[in-house]
C-alpha cells in the first residue's frame, strides 16, 4: 500500500519532466523568458562554478560567450526595442557587440597563454 502511494506520488512529481511536456516548453521559450527563468539560471551558476573549481578556461569562455550573445540580442533585436521590424540602427550595435565578443573569444583562446 505504502510502496503504490510511493510510486503515485513520484508519477505526481515527475509529470513536468515528462517528453511533451519538456518540448511544449522549449517551443514556447522566449530569450527573455530564458534568461529570467530559474532553472537556466541555476544551470549556468552550475556550470560557472564547475568551471571555477576546475580551472577550465574552455568552458569559462563558452559560459562567457553564450550570455554575452543572449544580452546582445536582447537588448539590441528584440522587438520591443526596435518596433517590430530589423533596421540598420538595430544592426550596428549588434556587428559592433559581436565583433567585440569574438574578438575578446579570440584574444582570451588563442592569444593569452597562462
């Protein structure tokens, strides 16, 4: 009896998790609502801390690279900011921050030796 209620409170609890229910998610994800949701959150400090105990210059640089580009398309091609549409005054700061992010990839990959 207690081994059954055991097992309808685990279905109970793993039902978000579920296939359908994770693809309906990621389908409906928006940038902004991924980085304000708590669990990419907690899934990027995870991998930071990783990165931090084990002194991996690699995965510090992806973490770097994948937040760095989130905020830069958020804050210069979301639609709120530009109204809806892609313009030459939207798409500058983007080449400009983008150059900016690969050039610092490149700087802190290839060139700076520990």
């Amino acid at each position: 009896m207690e081994k059954e209620r055991l097992v309808e409170t685990a279905k109970e609890k793993l039902t978000p998790f579920e296939t359908g229910n994770i693809i309906d998610f990621i389908q409906h994800l928006t940038l902004k609502s991924a980085m304000e949701h708590p669990l990419i959150i907690v899934v990027f400090l995870l991998f930071a801390i990783f990165a931090v105990v084990t002194r991996s210059k690699f995965i510090l640089l992806f973490l770097f690279a994948v937040i760095s580009i989130m905020l830069l398309v958020r804050y210069t091609l979301s639609p709120e900011v530009v109204g809806g549409g892609i313009s030459l005054s939207s798409t500058l700061p983007f080449l400009g921050g983008g150059l900016v992010i690969g050039g610092a990839l490149i700087y802190l990959a290839f060139i700076k030796h520990d």
